[in-house]
C-alpha cells in the first residue's frame, strides 16, 4: 500500500482515538504494510500536519500518537468546559 493511501485512514483513526494509537495497533490494521512504511508514513503526516494546523497538533504520548490541542490554546480549553457545565 502506498504511503499516500494510508495518510487520511491514520488521521482519521487519530481523530477518533481515545487512547494514543500505536504502531503495534497501526500495524494490526495494516499487517501487509512493512512496519518501516508505516512509521515513515506517520512521521510525515505528523510533521504535515503540525506544519499547518495552529489549533491542534499530533504528539507522542504514552508510546503512541494523539491529536491534541496547542499548549496555548489550553486556557481556551478551560473555558469551553466551563461554558458546558
């Protein structure tokens, strides 16, 4: 599978995740593409799209990958949840 097809199906699987996804969790999706694509396909898609989002970032956390919000835009954060309770 080419690097660009996995590109949007990790995002997504970003996006919805609750926990940090893994490579070893990558790698059960997608057991025909070598361990060493699918690094490289999610390095890239983190350095793009770090590179252009302002808000939210994809970050190592707990041996694995997470969306998540800017540090400077936790306060926003804080407010929003305020609003809602």
């Amino acid at each position: 599978m080419l690097e660009k097809e996995l590109t949007n199906p990790i995002l997504a699987m970003l996006f919805v995740a609750t926990d940090p996804l893994t490579l070893s969790e990558l790698q059960e999706v997608y057991p025909d593409s070598p361990p060493e694509e699918l690094r490289n396909t999610l390095d890239d898609l983190v350095s793009n799209f770090n590179s252009f989002q302002t808000a939210v970032e994809i970050r190592q956390i707990g041996g694995g990958y997470r969306m998540t919000t800017r540090p400077e835009h936790h306060r926003s954060e804080e407010h929003t949840s305020e609003l809602q309770s």
